[in-house]
C-alpha cells in the first residue's frame, strides 16, 4: 500500500478514537445535537461505512477515493478546531492523551489533504 493510503488509515483511526471518547463526554450535549447517545451512535453508522468506503476506493486509486481522502484529511483538523479554539469545555478533552489525540489527527488530516490534493491535481 501506498503512503496515502496509510496515512487515510492513522487519520481515521485518530478520528475514530476520538469519536469513543467523544462518546464518554457526552458530545452531543456540549454540540447540542438532538437523540442523547442513540442520535450520536444512528449519526456515526453511515459515516464510518463512507469513511471504510473512501479507504476502499482510495486503495484502488480512483478519483473518488482521492476526493474521500482529501475530505476526511479535512475531517481531521476538526476536532482541534471544535475543541481547541470554537469550545473549549471545563476539562473535557483536556487529558493529555486526548490533546495528543487532537493533535496528531490534525497533522495527519493536514498532510492527508495536502497529499490528496497533489494527487487530485497530479491526475
């Protein structure tokens, strides 16, 4: 596998950790998304199945697997965006593992789109 395809790998994975941890703070409640847990749970099934969809067809090197990478390389800068500037919660999302978490998924969201884009405008 390629490089792109790795790193679409580590910035879902750090996407998805967050998200569980998301889940242990109640995130809907400090976005105030409507549905408590079930909402957040019916929310993020058809996500992850686009997300796996996008490594798939990114994999086979397809346009549409560039532009789902180049997407969910902008995904990952949100939750730095979400946390770190627009809300910053009374120490939720604060513990060390949960900054290191942030942080790594925007640099590999960053570099994930930046890399997308070469290969988008490359084709």
């Amino acid at each position: 596998m390629d490089f792109l395809v790795w790193l679409y790998i580590i910035n879902l994975t750090l996407l998805l950790l967050h998200e569980i941890e998301s889940a242990y703070w109640k995130e809907w409640e400090i976005l105030k998304l409507p549905g408590g847990i079930t909402g957040f749970i019916i929310i993020h099934f058809p996500l992850i199945i686009l997300l796996l969809y996008g490594l798939i067809k990114l994999h086979d090197r397809t346009m549409t697997g560039y532009y789902f990478s180049l997407i969910t390389g902008i995904s990952g800068v949100v939750p730095f965006l979400v946390h770190n500037v627009w809300f910053k919660v009374n120490g939720k999302f604060q513990m060390l593992i949960s900054q290191w978490i942030i942080y790594l998924n925007l640099l590999t969201g960053i570099s994930l789109a930046f890399v997308s884009l070469i290969a988008i405008f490359g084709k």
